[in-house]
C-alpha cells in the first residue's frame, strides 16, 4: 500500500491549541502542581461526566543510533526526569503520553495516548527478540538523529529503507534531529537537511536545550505526531470502506 | 568509632593482563600508575601461591581484591575520612567485599557469565561494559536510604495490610504470562512475590530489586529487559517484564520467550490489576513504615531492621524523630539513623553473629568464613544478643533461629531496658503478621 501522504502542519489539529484558554481544563489533567502528571498504567486522566472524551491509542517506536538521546526524548515528552547522565538503555522501556488535541474540522476534543517504545541500540544488536517486539503493531517511527553526531544523520536513510519496504503495514515516519542547541558543536549543516528533506518528503522537528516547564517546547513534537497518526488512520478507514465523520471531512 | 561512608572507588581490569577496563565512583580518578600497582602487587602475590585480598593504609584507607572466573577483577579502594581509621576496618572490609560480589553479579545479570568468561575482544567487552554502568554506579552511591538489601542479601520487603490479595493477583498474573516467577514491589519494597521467586538465590532477589527501583525511578511505564541470572541461569537470558502499575506499585514477571510485552500489557495488566486499585492504594499507604499500620511500635525506637534467616526477607524501618520544644541535644536525621542502623548491623555480623551461608561462595571467601567461625567459635557459645552503647544512641541485636532483630534507640533509653524492648517488638511484629 502506498504510503501516506503527510499532511500540512496545522491541516487536521488545532495548533497551538495548548494556550488557547479553552483547552486549560483538559491540559490540567496531565498537570500536577504545574509539573507533568506521572500516570501508572491503571490510570489515565478522567474528566467530568458531562464532557466526556475519548482516548486514541498509539504505539511509536524511537530508532536512532546509540547515544543520540532516545532515552531523553522519551522523557523529555513524556515530562519525566530527564537524566543527567548518558546511560546505555539495556532493554526496551516504554513511556507514556498523554496529549489533548482539538480536531480542526469537527472542533472534537480527543486524548492521545502515546506509548513511546525506546530501546538501547547494543541491546537490539544483542538480543534478536527486541526489534520484532518494538515492531510489532507499530503506528509510528521517530528517526532521531544528532545535530552533533554526523554518522547519525547519515545512518537515516538506512533506517528509513529499511521500514519501506513492504509488506511492513503502513506506519507514520517522523525525523527528529536533537541537541540543536548545541551549535558550538553541530555536525550537520543546515543544507544537508534540507536536501534530505527534500528527498523523503518526511516532516523533520528540531529539539534541545531548553527545558521549560511549560507544554511549549514539546508541543510541537506531539501535535506534528498526532496530527499524522490521525491522518493516517483516516486514511486507512477511508480506504477500507468506512466512513467515519473525521474522514469525509478529510479526504 | 563508627565511621562515615566515605568514597568508593571501583576498577576493573582484565586478570589476565591488567588491562583497565572501566572505573566507577569517585570524582578524582586513582592515578594510571597506582591502579597498575593495584594490580601488580596482587599479580606478584598470585605468582608467590598468595591471594591478597585486602589491605589498609596509613590514612585508614582500605582496598579489596577480588579476581572472578578468573577472567575479571575487580578493586574496591575506599578512602578513609578524617578520623576514619581504627576499629571500623572490619565493616569497612565486609562492605567493600560485599560491593565486589554485587557489582560482579550486576555484570552477569547484564552482560551474561560467557561474554565475561571468555574475553576475546577487549575493546568490544570495554564497550559492552557500558551497559552495566548505571546499576554499578546505584551500588556505589548507595545514598538510597532505606534499602539494606545490598549489605544484608535479604530482600527488602513491605508487609501489605491484606497480603492474601495480592498474593493471588501476583500468582495469577505470573501464571497468565506464562511464568512462575512473579513480583510486586511497593515504594520498592516486595510486597509479595510468587513461591518460586523466593527460591531464587538471595543476591538475585535483592539484585533484581535494585534493577527494578531503578527502572521504577525513570519512570517509564513497562520494560522488557534480558536479564541473565547470576547463579540460576548466568548463560541464558530470560526477560524481565515490569509494568508500572500505579506510582510507587509495580509488577514483574521472569519469563522465556512469550508473551510480548506488547500482548502482556494490553492483555494482562487490566484484567488482572485493574480490580485491585484499591487493594495497591492501600499497599501504597503503608509506606516506608513497612509494616501494617495495626503493629504499634515503641515510641522511644530510632531504627529497626527485622531478618526472617529462612526466607531471607527484611523488613525496615527509620521513625522520623519528632523534635520535643524543650528537649536538649539536637535529634538525629533520618539519613543519620539509617546510616547507624547499617553500622550496627555490620559491627554485630562481622563480630557475633553468623551470616547465613550464601549460595555460590569462591573458596577464598569461604577461607574467611571460616575464620570468622573459628572466632565466634572462641567464646564457647554462639551469642545471641549483643549491645552497644555509643554517644548518639544505644542499639540492641537479637538472634533467635528463625529472626534477627537490631534495634537503635536514642541514648535516653536505660540500658537495661534494651533487652525487653528488643524482644517484645520482635514478638509483636511476628505475631501479628508472621513475618
């Protein structure tokens, strides 16, 4: 099958939409005393009867080379820790994200629910069961990246071919290039990206530094995924037949 | 005197050739040239039929030796703080012991015993070594208070007010991921645990606590990580899935190739734990007390540590001292009554008390067993209570076939009353749970 198409930034969801002052009482839900709220597995944020919303499981899958900070990105979304250490992840280790998001079209609200599955690259060169079990009923990939680790950028495209080639069921691919604050020390040049970027066609985020404490510097990250696994299964209802509301008002 | 924990340094070097492999702890690295005498010296006792396994310095320093499968070895080098020589050498060496066994059971759990054995490549073992760096580094901080499984190998458990209940969920869930192997650990304590997983080697119950704390503190909601057993399967990995089911409560199995974690979680986490939310919550409220809130315990009691030497489960706790508006000298910190609570354990283990024979012990240490017997063996008897009073506080240790209790009290307690307190909170907290 072919694959999607990625839509426009902004196309399907509400940008920015976590500071509009309408979206402070499903935003609260994942605060805790200003700070992300950490949700066991038995838990999920709960809103009041009367506005009842409902909540899209997805599963995403962080691939990228030893050392290029999968691990922190995994935190760094889901508001945990980050660590200040760089540790070998010896294993798979998953996080969840919960994200509001506002349909542009139908103005619904929806939680997103992101699984991030991280696992260590060592440990995936070890151990062959790991890869299949990251793969398995996968929606997403991130292909990070480092802005100061040149081999990495250039390993991408190898990732990337290796989740073309059918008949891998169609999954969202996004890349995004970390530590982008640090400068002083990038590898890659901005020309570069943007002839890769031109080749693949594949929406391309920025991260780094700055940890605010705010939803700002990840929201970007979360509504650019969002918004194409929406537009993903959309498409893939459109092409089985049913039509749901979200994709008539798509396609 | 008691000493403060100072600094650990830990190196690592091929046995063979010397060849460094990785260093840990420490922020000032040991020089290249001292770590290569480090060595030499050991190597140059080895070739004189001597196994050097410890020594101290002028400054009260101390370092340990120990050569594993005789591929890697391992060096503790602790530097002795001011006023740190003295009598405390021997904790000091029991400890620094202790760490080497643990750090070199981290490397199996991580690495596997062949890739440690057979040593074909440094370069890709110095890399593979890597791997194993954030649980040696948790071993050699050991700033987490509250947990003495590391010294004591007993697994640090939590007794939940309605144990029955998270027993069954526990076995069932085990069963329904095709594993015997199953455990629950509350604020990183195990609250219950299947049978089986009892009958795992002592070190590997308190290791695998301290991969699943610190895999808990990321918090991260699920993990599947290969994990070879030091002494049950230290050649063939199995996966140790752990879901977070609520914050502070997690679950985990041991298990071979199925189910995915994937298929684990959706399918078994709900179905089994979701009824029982209640159940954790009121798991989670026990807290760092862990015992039942229904066991009262003497108002005048600093720090208690119970051993049940069967099944080799503690169980421990740290009153926060309430300050008294008029009383005179400063109370001591939490962290201070754990730290004399470690101390005074290790100061009765090494002098009076017998340690339960480990599995797997290498023959030198059993050579220092034995010196230990022949000494306990001096006073004729085998001891079963021991005291000592010191300015801060006094503590009180008492062994029974089944327990061992040590108990710190602050220094207004009589002496004499130390005896009955001891015994009376060891029969009040083995009555009412059976501990």
């Amino acid at each position: 099958m072919a694959d999607v198409r990625p839509p426009a930034p902004g196309s399907v969801l509400v940008s920015d939409w976590h500071r509009c002052k309408e979206s402070k009482e499903f935003f609260n839900k994942i605060l805790h005393k200003k700070m992300r709220k950490n949700f066991g597995l038995l838990e999920s944020p709960v809103m009041p009867p009367q506005v009842a919303v409902d909540t899209v499981h997805y599963k995403i899958f962080i691939s990228g080379k030893s050392g290029v900070g999968k691990t922190a990105l995994a935190a760094r979304l889901a508001g945990l820790s980050i660590p200040n250490l760089h540790y070998e992840t010896t294993g798979i280790e998953t996080s969840v994200v919960y994200w509001p998001v506002k349909l542009k079209d139908s103005g619904r609200v929806l939680f997103f629910r992101l699984q991030l599955w991280d696992c260590g690259e060592n440990a995936l060169r070890r151990f062959d069961h790991l890869l299949p079990s990251c793969k398995e009923q996968v929606d997403a990939v991130l292909f990070l990246f480092s802005f100061t680790d040149r081999t990495s950028f250039d390993d991408l495209s190898n990732q990337i071919a290796k989740w073309m080639v059918p008949p891998v069921s169609p999954v969202v691919k996004l890349v995004v290039g970390t530590k982008f604050d640090l400068f002083m020390h990038c590898d890659v040049a901005e020309r570069d990206v943007k002839l890769f970027q031109e080749r693949w066609r594949l929406p391309l985020l920025r991260v780094g530094g700055e940890v605010g404490d705010g939803l700002g510097d990840i929201a970007p990250v979360l509504n650019c995924l969002a918004e194409q696994l929406w537009h993903q299964d959309c498409v893939t209802a459109g092409s089985a037949g049913i039509h749901t509301q979200e994709t008539e008002t798509l396609l | 005197m008691m000493l403060q924990d100072g600094s650990t340094q830990l190196l690592c070097l091929t046995a063979s050739s010397g060849v460094p492999l990785f260093t840990r702890g420490a922020s000032r690295q040991l020089p290249f040239s001292v770590i290569g005498s480090l060595n030499g010296v050991h190597m140059f006792g080895g070739g004189q039929g001597v196994v050097l396994s410890c020594c101290e310095t002028e400054g009260g320093g101390k370092v340990v030796w120990r050569v594993f499968q005789e591929s890697v070895m391992l060096i503790a080098v602790s530097g002795g703080g001011p006023g740190g020589a003295g009598s405390s050498s021997k904790e000091e060496e029991a400890r620094l012991q202790r760490l080497l066994e643990n750090v070199w059971n981290c490397m199996v759990l991580v690495l596997g015993q062949d890739e440690l054995a057979n040593m074909r490549n440094v370069e890709r073992i110095k890399r593979d070594l890597r791997s194993c760096f954030s649980l040696i580094d948790q071993l050699l901080e050991e700033r987490h208070e509250g947990f003495l499984g590391n010294l004591t190998h007993c697994a640090d458990s939590l007794l939940p007010p309605n144990p029955t209940l998270v027993q069954e969920a526990v076995d069932g869930f085990a069963q329904a991921a095709d594993s015997e192997f199953g455990c629950l650990l509350v604020h990183g304590r195990i609250a219950a645990a299947t049978e089986k997983w009892w009958r795992l080697a002592p070190q590997e119950v308190v290791l695998l606590s301290v991969l699943m704390r610190s895999l808990s503190a990321s918090g991260s909601a699920s993990c599947d990580y290969p994990v070879f057993l030091p002494h049950g399967s230290p050649t063939v990995a199995h996966r140790l899935l752990r879901f977070h089911l609520l914050p502070g409560a997690d679950v985990c199995v041991l298990c071979g190739p199925t189910p995915s974690l994937h298929r684990a979680e959706s399918g078994l986490v709900g179905r089994f734990w979701s009824p029982l939310v209640e159940t954790l919550r009121d798991c989670l409220a026990v807290g760092e007390r862990c015992l039942p809130a229904s066991i009262s315990l003497r108002p005048d009691m600093l720090a208690l540590l119970l051993i049940n030497r069967e099944t080799r489960r503690s169980v421990s706790c740290v009153r926060a001292p309430t300050n008294h508006p008029l009383s005179g000298p400063p109370l001591l910190s939490k962290a201070r009554c754990w730290e004399l609570l470690k101390l005074f354990y290790s100061f009765s283990m090494t002098r009076y008390f017998s340690q339960e024979e480990t599995l797997c012990v290498s023959p030198e240490e059993r050579t220092q067993k034995g010196n230990t017997e022949d000494f306990v063996l001096g006073f004729t008897h085998q001891p079963l209570q021991c005291y000592l009073v010191t300015e801060e506080c006094k503590s009180f240790g008492l062994q029974t076939a089944q327990h061992q209790l040590f108990l710190v009290t602050p220094p207004s307690v009589p002496t004499f009353a130390l005896r009955t307190a001891a015994t009376q909170t060891l029969s009040d907290i083995v009555t009412a749970t059976g501990f």
